[in-house]
C-alpha cells in the first residue's frame, strides 16, 4: 500500500482535464459481453476499479486489450465461464454488472456477495426482482470454507429471458444498468419503471442502441427497450466524469485556486454548481470550450434559505445533487463562512469519515449516519489519516491540500480506484504531494 505526503496551504493554478466517466466505464465493460464481436471503448480511465472489471471479464472469457491512450477493445466470443470470481468480486460491487449478460449468454451465472466501498448496507434485491420479473430463477448456496458464505445462483428459463413490465422498487443505478442489459438479450419488450436516469446510465442506452439495441426514453425514468439475439460490434466513448469534475469545483475552493477544469460536460453539471452556488463558490462555464473555471477569490459565504435558516445541502436521485459528491461538499462547506446542514439519505456510513475532519480542526456535528452540521470557516493542520473509501478518500486530500502544515494520507490505493494518478496531475497545477510506500507493511 502506498501514502501521499502532502504540503498543504498552496494555491493551485492551471488547466486540469476531466477524464472519462468510471460509473459509465463499469456498465459498458460488461454490456460488452453481450457481443460475440468487438466492442472498443475511449475516453476510459486507468483506475483501480475499472482494471478489477477487465480483469474479471478476461475470467469469463473474454479477449482484453491492455488500455493505450484511453481505448480499450473487448471481445465477448470466447465468454465461456458462469460463475463470478470471488476476489475479484469482493474488491469491487460493479462485478454484480456481468451477471445480466451472462444471463444472456449463458443462461446461467453464480454471483457470490458484490464487495465495494463499505460506505452501508448496499441491498442487491432489487437485481433479483429484475431477473424474476424477466423469468429467471434465483437459489442460494453456501460455499466458502466454514460454508458460512453465500452465493446466489440465477438460472433463465430454457429458452431464454422473455420481455416484461419491470418495477423497480428504488431508482438503483446499478439496478437500471442490470435490467438494461438484460433486456437487451430478452425476447421482446421490456418497459422498465422507476429507473434511474443518470449521465451514465444515458451512456450505456447510447453504447446499447450502437449494438443494435432499440430504446426509447433514453434520459427519463421510464425506459422501453426490445431485446435482441445478436450484437453488432461498436465503438463508444465514454462521457465525462462529473464525479472528478465536482470534486476538482470543492478542491479549487477550498485551496482558494484558480483552475480551470476541461472536457466537461457543463450540462451534467448544473445541480452540482448550483450548490456549490449556494456555498459562494461561483464558477464559470462555457459549453463551447466544454470548460468551467474556479476563479479565485471566491465569496465563500454560505447562503443561508429564507428568512435566514440555515440552509441544506442534500443528495437526490438524477438530475439532483449526486451522492457521490457528499463527501467532497462537507469538507468545502468546512472551509466557508457560515452553518449548513449536509444530508446524505442514501448510505449510512459515508458520513462516518467525519471523525477524521474533526481531527485537523473541522468543526462539525455528525448528528446521526445520515446528517451532519458543519460550521465554518475552518482552519485546519495537517494530520496522519486513512482513506476509507473512494470519495471520502478524495475529501481528505482536498482537506490536506488547504490545511496547514504537512499531512500523510493511507490507504490511498482507495482513492487510486476512482481518480487516475491524481497525484502526479494535482502536481501539474502546482500542487506538493509525493507517493511513497507505507512503511508499516515492510519488515
């Protein structure tokens, strides 16, 4: 495992650019496997996570070539195997994205416990309900070596998952993704209900038309789509990554820099920067350059809601605030002037990274999992802290980055699967941050 060191209390000032999306990068990997040709995807990242996905589709089959300049192609003849592999799987949950195409492919797939970012309880339920609202039949088995683990058997019928009406019991992204591909290979039509309708998700309805799939309501929560028993090999490129975009808004601010983030898609940013409106951030966009810029000096004032209660910052299904920015909003708001509360209603332990906040000076109140008050500004000194998970991971080097003094920043390798080489390109815009090996592994 490996550490950042990182000199903090220095203004940034640059040009950083926005790589392609890892939430759009999961799904379309195991679209891939759909087609029995290639399929070639740019604009992808090389990050933890997503070489945990390439890894797991070479297991099943396929033929992977190794990511150059951002292009990756996946054939899908040679897929031959049905069972997900378990380390692989238990390193990262969008592994549970391959079983609708294995479905599809094979009739068949074993899926042991997704694994991921421990941020609460993340149910798979809603990925069962799809796959028996499509035919399939679902069993358990125990394995592991004191049989304590489960594994979940999806069995489709004999002849093939059929088209049906799918409801969904929360608009799960992952969910969405599943009953997608899914449906992709079902005969006839499903219409899926209550689906989520993130940029990525859009991404995907794009790769899948491109493979020959016909779907309608691309963008909204009701989605249309006719199966198929063939693919036609594609070409797509992925979509901006947002998720970095906001996080590169909160770091800008909080480190009171000038930077100018590029290959961004300003439309997919509209609720992230009203909010960061809200915490007198104001950036400026501009579609034709696909650029927004974090000017500095900011106001830095939180805007307290009318008649001057204070003000909350919450997450949303798509188009509202993502969740996957909560992190990244608490140590911003820490660093501005005035009270607001910080919502996450989706995990119960993504607000738990807190404590660590607290540690360099944060002042905030962890209210319950859910809730958080944070009081500001703060002024906070560098401190030896673990990353827990991707995006508190992130809001830590952003805190480490504006504090003062000098911070050492663990488990890194967690960070590593959500932002590629975020050290060497936050040290192109004059960020001090090193990577070295934690010691404390070595004899």
């Amino acid at each position: 495992m490996s550490v950042f060191t990182v000199e903090g209390s220095h203004k940034l000032k640059g040009t950083f650019r926005i790589n392609g999306n890892k939430n759009e990068a999961l799904p379309a990997i195991a679209a891939s496997l759909l087609c029995e040709e290639t399929v070639t995807l740019s604009n992808v990242s090389v990050i933890g996570d997503i070489q945990n996905m390439l890894l797991i589709a070479e297991h099943l089959g396929c033929a992977v070539s190794t990511p150059k300049r951002g292009t990756v192609l996946i054939n899908g003849a040679g897929v031959h195997r049905t069972s997900l592999p378990y380390e692989l799987s238990e390193a990262i949950r969008g592994s549970i994205l391959f079983s609708s195409a294995l479905l599809v492919r094979r009739g068949r797939v074993e899926i042991p416990q997704p694994g991921g970012d421990r941020i609460g309880r993340r149910r798979i339920d809603t990925h069962f309900n799809v796959y028996q609202s499509l035919g399939a039949r679902i069993t358990e088995k125990k394995t592991g070596g004191n049989g304590n683990a489960l594994t979940y058997v999806v069995t489709a019928p004999v002849s093939g998952l059929r088209g049906a009406a799918i409801d969904l019991d929360e608009a799960s992204v992952t969910a969405t993704e599943n009953a997608l591909i899914a449906a992709a290979g079902a005969r006839g039509t499903s219409v899926i209900h209550n689906a989520a309708s993130e940029p990525h998700i859009q991404g995907l309805c794009r790769l899948l038309v491109t493979m020959g799939v016909r779907i309608e309501g691309v963008g909204s929560n009701v989605l249309t789509i006719r199966g198929r028993k063939r693919f036609s090999p594609a070409v797509h490129a992925l979509g901006c990554d947002y998720i970095e975009a906001g996080s590169m808004i909160g770091l800008a601010a909080a480190t009171r820099s000038d930077i100018t983030i590029t290959n961004v898609d300003v439309d997919a940013m509209r609720m992230i920067r009203f909010q960061f409106d809200r915490l007198g951030i104001h950036t400026l966009a501009d579609k034709r350059t696909a650029s927004i810029r974090i000017p500095a000096p900011q106001p830095m004032q939180i805007r307290p809601d009318l008649g001057g209660a204070i003000p909350k910052i919450e997450d949303n299904p798509w188009p509202g605030f993502p969740s996957d920015l909560t992190s990244i909003m608490v140590v911003t708001a820490a660093m501005c002037k005035g009270t607001c509360l910080v919502h996450e209603k989706m995990f119960e332990s993504r607000l738990f990274f807190v404590d660590k906040l607290i540690s360099m000076g944060a002042r905030i109140v962890l209210c319950d999992p859910h809730r958080a008050v944070v009081v500001g500004p703060s002024s906070l000194s560098g401190a030896k802290i673990a990353s827990p998970d991707i995006r508190a991971g992130m809001a830590l080097l952003i805190a480490a980055l504006a504090a003062r003094g000098t911070s050492a920043i663990q488990n890194v390798e967690q960070i590593d699967r959500g932002y590629e080489r975020i050290d060497e390109r936050l040290r192109q815009i004059g960020a001090r941050i090193t990577r070295t090996a934690d010691r404390r592994l070595h004899g």
